[in-house]
C-alpha cells in the first residue's frame, strides 16, 4: 500500500508539471466559464429551456475535462512510457508495468475529478450555480463517460504503431469532439449539418448525459446515451486488451 | 563448491525465421565479473534478457538463484539489479523523484541517499534527469540497480556512448560494487573494460557460443585460432579483431 502511495504521489506531480494537462484540466474550462458568464451571465433563458448559460456550460465543461484527461493526457502518457522503453525498465521491477498503468490511470482520473471540483466551486462562487441532480445518478454518469472516453484513448494507443501516431488520432478526436460535441460550443447553436456530425462523436453522449443528470433527469431518460457508452466503453477495452497482448513490449 | 548464481543450459532464441541465440550454454558464479562480448547481432543482450526474465528462449532452460527468470520475475527482481541496453525515465521527473520511486518497488531496499553520496551525485538530486549529462545517467541507471540491495548485476553495455574519463570513473564504480560482493554480468563492446574487470568472458558470435572461460584462457584458446598471426604482445582488443568474422575493407589510406 506504502508503495502504490509513494508512486501515485509522483506519478500526480508528473501530471501536475505537465503544462498541457494541468492548463487543460483545470485553467481552460475554468477561463471558459468565467469568459461566459461574463458574457451572458447565468440568467434562465427559453433558449437553454429556462436554465441559465452557466447551468449548462457546467456539466458540458466536465464533458471537456473527461477529453483532456481520457483523450490526452493519459494515452500520450502511456505512448510515451511504452516508445522510450520506460514500461520496459519498469517490467524489470517487482511491480512490472501493469502495477504502474493502474496508477497512473487512477492519477487521471482523480485528476478529472479534481477537475469537475474545481469547475463546480468557481460556478458555485460566481454564479451561484446549483444542482438539482441525484448525488448517486450524477456519480454513475460521470464514471462511465470517464471510463467510456480513457477506453478509447487506450484504444488509440492499441492501434497505434507509435507515438507519433497515437499523437495524430488524440489530437484530432480530442479537437473534433471538443468543438462539434457540444462541449464548448451549445448545440442549441449548431446547424443541422453540425447536429448530424455531432451524432457520430462519442463526447456528444457524455455532453447529453451529463446535461441531463446535472438538472435532475433520470439515468433512464437516457438509455441510449447509457447503452451506447456502454458498448464503445465494452469494445474499445476489450479490442485494445487483444491488440496489447500481441504488441512486443520488449 | 562454487555457488552458482546463473545456469543457462542449451538455450535457443528464435524470432520468426531469424535464430538469434544457439544451443548456448554457461553459468555465472558467485563474487565475479562475467563479461559477454560479441559483435552486433551476436544475439548478447537476448540472451541477458532471457536471464533477467524479460524474454522466453525458444527451447532450454535458465535458472537464476534456481529459479526460472520470466516464471519467478517478482522474487529475482528483488535480488538482482538490472541495467537495460536502452531504457528512459519519465521526462519531467528529477532525480530524487526517480530514486524514491524505484525504492518503493523494493522491500528492503538501499538508502538511495547513500548511493546517490557514493556514486557522487548527490548534488543532482535535485536536477531533472533529462538534464543530466550521458555519464551522469548511467551512473543514476547503476543506482537504480543497485537499489534491491543485488547479489547480481545485470548491465547491458553500460559505457556505450561516454567518454573516455566518464568509463573510467564507472569502471571504479563496479570494482567496488565487485568487491563488496555483488556478481556482475557486464555486456560491452570495449575490450579495455573487459580487460580490466572482467573475471570470465563468453564469446557470442551469430548467437552461438564461440568461447567461454577465463581472460588468460581467452588468450590461448585466441593463440590456437590465429596461429601464425598470433603476437604475446596483443591486447583483448586487438585479439578480438583478429577472431572477428566481419573483417573491415577499410583501409586507412582511403581516408588520407
């Protein structure tokens, strides 16, 4: 237990002094909802159906961090470990890699939900942002889009013959659904043409889900997005699983 | 009776259609150095990766403190250091951070303060690792293995790429750590290191055991393969060239 302590507590100062990351995670969404709310304010409007900008931008901006931690920085991290041999030295260890890659998958995800803390605090000061969700369906919603977009990440990697690679597919899929998912921009403000692109685009379904739980919805209203989550989360790990075990690590 | 740390009996490493180690065997004993010199592609650091455990000969078997490597890595990882021929660190870890988190993975491990004191890098402790000069980071990649308190030292060409002063200094570093009774298997490309640590050497030539005993051995079994050529005077380098089967074309006066 000392030892997992010991490595997840530099593995988070690694993450930390990542610029990307830590600017992404925490800065980004924070500036965004301050630049909003600045704006517009967190007025009900008939074009949110009476929430205010900030009670929507809240659980969408979470959706954001999930991209950042589970699209990013966690399979670029892994790239980089396996491409310079680190996981390499590592297996030359008692622990071995394994021990290693569940750490640093926990990092991120405490990470992202350091993020959503820091999210719902500045909401919460500035504009006074409450929630009428159930603790236990908000909780549920988050972890599966959480554990949803790191399998795909993870999935990346699988595919990916290297880090340059792997760095192409983050960065693209990370770029696209942060800006067509609903994530940054309301789809309230998307055409048509957008609204069918954004259908494709797994971040979409986390942005609706997470939309409807944070204003009390139940997670039934939702079985699609849930179903769909929960395939792409079932299918990217268990084909990621199969391609890592023919990879040569050595 | 010798103690016997290493016991590579008949072993084989094949990928796909390429045979990189054959029908090798040898055995490493207590308090030595055994150096593995060979020339590229010999097949050296896939038979040190077999007996770190890292990789599964084809056919044979290893036994290392009696134990097969890749079915028991947890139990020998606790007892043998490793240095791997190519191997990085986290980029944004420094060097302090980099000890403490190779400690944690052992049970009793060394104080990593004292080593860091010993191989004269405590005033790096602080500095990022990828910061360090080459030398530097081998002698951090030493520390890393000397952390599990090893009865062996696995090092893949550890001085590739240093200076001549840098060697030397690493070269000091492994008489002591020697001395203080750690085995060590040494894979190197230069014949002065061998020369000067080295208690046995196993000759590996397209993976297949060419020689394998004592440095003087070395030398007779050398004088019989080169017969007229042969000169009392030559160094282990100069003899390895003479044994080589890639004799260079090159001929200085090309380049003049």
């Amino acid at each position: 237990m000392k030892q997992a302590i010991t490595i997840f507590q530099l593995e988070t100062k690694l993450y930390l002094r990542d610029f990307f990351s830590f600017f992404f995670t925490f800065a980004f969404p924070t500036l965004l909802l301050i630049l909003y709310g600045s704006i517009y304010g967190n007025e009900p409007s008939d074009f949110f159906g009476g929430r205010g900008t900030i009670d929507v931008s809240i659980p969408a901006y979470c959706a954001m961090i999930i991209g950042v931690t589970g699209l990013m920085a966690f399979p670029l991290t892994l790239a980089h470990y396996k491409e310079h041999r680190i996981y390499k030295r590592f297996d030359a260890t008692p622990v071995g890699k394994g021990f290693i890659i569940w750490i640093q998958i926990a990092v991120n995800v405490m990470m992202t939900i350091a993020g959503f803390i820091v999210l719902l605090l500045v909401g919460n000061i500035l504009y006074d942002v409450t929630f009428d969700g159930n603790l236990f369906a908000i909780s549920f919603a988050m972890l599966l889009s959480i554990a949803t977009i790191f399998s795909i990440g993870f999935f990346f990697t699988a595919i990916a013959r290297d880090s340059k690679m792997t760095n192409l597919l983050c960065y693209l899929s990370y770029f696209i659904m942060l800006f067509l998912s609903g994530a940054t921009m309301p789809k309230e403000m998307f055409s048509d043409t957008l609204l069918t692109v954004s259908k494709f685009l797994p971040l979409t379904y986390v942005v609706d889900l997470l939309q409807g739980v944070f204003t009390g919805d139940l997670l039934t209203d939702y079985t699609v997005e849930l179903l769909l989550l929960g395939a792409i989360l079932l299918s990217c790990s268990i084909v990621g699983a199969i391609l890592y075990r023919r990879k040569n690590w050595v | 009776m010798e103690n016997i740390l290493v016991k590579v009996e008949d072993i084989s490493i094949q990928y796909k259609s390429i045979t990189a180690v054959k029908n090798l065997s040898f055995d490493v004993k207590h308090g030595e150095i055994f150096a593995i010199i060979g020339p590229n592609g010999a097949g050296k650091t896939s038979a040190v990766e077999c007996i770190e455990g890292l990789r599964q000969p084809t056919s044979g078997e290893i036994k290392v403190f009696g134990m097969t490597p890749h079915k028991n890595r947890k139990h020998i990882y606790q007892k043998i250091g490793i240095q791997l021929q190519e191997a990085d660190y986290p980029d944004k870890i420094k060097v302090h951070e980099l000890c403490k988190y190779y400690a944690a993975f052992y049970k009793n491990p060394a104080d990593w303060r004292l080593v860091l004191q010993q191989l004269d890098l405590e005033k790096r402790a602080k500095t990022l690792v990828k910061k360090l000069s080459g030398g530097e980071k081998r002698k951090l990649s030493i520390l890393l293995a000397l952390l599990p308190k090893p009865q062996l030292l696995i090092l893949d060409e550890l001085t590739t790429g240093l200076d001549p002063e840098a060697r030397r200094m690493i070269w000091q570093s492994l008489a002591h750590i020697r001395d203080s009774g750690t085995s060590i298997i040494l894979v190197s490309h230069y014949l002065d290191e061998i020369e000067y640590l080295a208690n046995r050497l196993l000759y590996l030539v397209d993976g297949e055991n060419k020689f394998v005993g004592t440095l003087k051995e070395f030398r007779q079994f050398a004088k019989k393969q080169l017969a007229e050529k042969w000169n009392e005077q030559y160094t282990l380098e100069q003899i390895y060239l003479h044994l080589s089967p890639k004799k260079s074309n090159l001929r200085l006066e090309v380049l003049s």
